[in-house]
C-alpha cells in the first residue's frame, strides 16, 4: 500500500470512531430522557464523551444520598438532568417531600447554546432546610413544564436544643424519707 492509501485509511477510521462515540453519546441521552444524575463531585468529561456518558448513566441510578459537609454545614450537589428536547434554560425547584410538599430552593439555569443536558451545582445551606435528615425533591422545568425529576436524601448532625435539666427541691422534699 501506498502512503496516500495508508492515511486516507487511517483518516476514515478517525471518523468511523468519532461518529461511533457521538451516535453513543446521544444513545445514553436517549435512554435517559427525564431523569437527573446526581453525584458528590462534576462529573468527568465533557457532554457528549464517552466517560460522561457513562458517569451519568451511572449516577442517574440508585438511591442518591448526600451528607452535611462538616466544616460548612452545607450539602453541595451536582446534578445533570436530561431533557427529550433541546433547552435554552431552565428553572431548577427543590422540594422538601418528607411531609408533604415544601418549597426549598429555586434556581434559573441560562445555557450558552441548546443542549439536552443542563448540569450544574447546588449548595444547600443550614439555612435553607427544615432539618438535617430530609427527603427532597429536585424538578427541573422549562417553559412551565416538567421535563425531569429525581427524589435524593441529605444526611447530617441534628441539632437538639439542650433542656434544663437543674431540679430544684424544697427543704420539706430533701427531709423526707
């Protein structure tokens, strides 16, 4: 074989491997239309590789649960939610769902061009909860409709109010026997 033929053959596999990860790519996106990955950390990658793909298959799954960053007090959570269609942005809503349906945070999401994934991270503060150990609610809408959800846990340290335990008992309480 000549040199020209060589690259040409190495040019075309190029390809074949590049339109291979991209078809994929949107394959795992297809699967996972109106769900949200939820992890400690971002995920790796960039949107449409193959690590990423496979990193929010992975954290799309389960049970997510988070615990209270001890220095901080807070939980911070990453999440990247899949869309049917392309969006330009996106209101990201957390509820408190343990009992009943309270409001905990909104957040506006602007994307910089259409895309099926909108990612990004939430910090939530002490402030921010009812109590440490809650079961939440993230729901992620565009245009005034749902296009994904996750139920996820946050654990942490429960602070008790001390109660005076001092008791006080008269001189008639002390004689008696």
């Amino acid at each position: 074989m000549s040199r020209r033929n060589v690259s040409g053959l190495v040019f075309l596999a190029c390809i074949v491997v590049g339109a291979a990860d991209s078809s994929a790519a949107r394959q795992v996106e297809d699967q996972l239309a109106g769900k949200v990955a939820l992890s400690k950390a971002a995920l790796p990658g960039k949107k449409g590789e193959r690590v990423y793909g496979q990193a929010l298959a992975k954290s799309a799954r389960g049970r997510a649960i988070f615990w209270q960053d001890e220095k901080t007090g807070a939980w911070t959570i990453h999440y990247a939610a899949v869309t049917r269609q392309p969006v330009l942005d996106a209101t990201i809503t957390i509820y408190d769902v343990s009992h009943g349906k309270q409001l905990v945070l909104t957040k506006e999401k602007m994307l910089y061009k259409q895309s099926r994934i909108v990612s990004g991270s939430v910090e939530l503060g002490r402030e921010d909860v009812i109590d440490a150990n809650r079961r939440l609610l993230m729901v992620v809408e565009n245009g005034g409709r749902v296009v994904a959800s996750r139920v996820f846990y946050i654990q942490g340290k429960v602070e008790r109010k001390k109660k005076n335990r001092n008791l006080t008992f008269t001189a008639e309480e002390t004689a008696a026997d």
